[in-house]
C-alpha cells in the first residue's frame, strides 16, 4: 500500500491509475479517494493520483484538527512522494 508522510508526521495514503500527464484528484475535507471512483474514465487520458484525506479512508486519523494549510502539505507529501514536477492546473471548460 502506498503511503507518504506529510509533515507533521500523518501518513497519508495514495494510489496512482492510469498513465499521461498527472492530474491529482483532490476532494473535499471529509471524503476518502472512492469519490472518484465515477471519474476513474479520465484514466485513460491522464495520469490519476488520488489521496485519502487525512482523517479518513487508509490515511492516519490524528487528534489535531483539520486545516486547508495541513491538506496543502499533504497533498505536497504525495505529489513529492511521486516525484511530479510541474504540475499545471486542469480545467475542463
């Protein structure tokens, strides 16, 4: 199982499908990875990472309370675990 430490010491769990340019899937504070799961199609376009938040699915549930700072860091911890440089923003409009 891939995980990564973010920098206050939590593990935080990711999985990679597919293959292309990256595109890291982020959702919102309280969900795990599986909100993806209807969206695992752009997988053949892209390079998908997806990440348990912090708190949920596989990823450590630590007593501090959650911040946008702490899901940027851990976010970081992944995208840098992976080795992903230059990272561009994804819109699909």
């Amino acid at each position: 199982m891939p995980f990564t430490t973010s920098k206050d010491g939590t593990r935080i769990y990711y999985e990679v499908i597919g293959s292309g340019e990256p595109l890291v899937l982020i959702q919102g504070f309280s969900w795990d990875l599986t909100t993806w799961h209807f969206q695992w199609e752009l997988a053949y376009k892209f390079r998908l990472v997806l990440l348990d938040n912090r708190s949920v699915g596989l990823s450590d549930k630590p007593v501090d309370s959650y911040s946008m700072d702490r899901m940027i860091e851990d976010v970081y911890s992944v995208v840098s675990a992976l080795n992903l440089k230059n990272i561009k923003e994804y819109s699909p409009t």
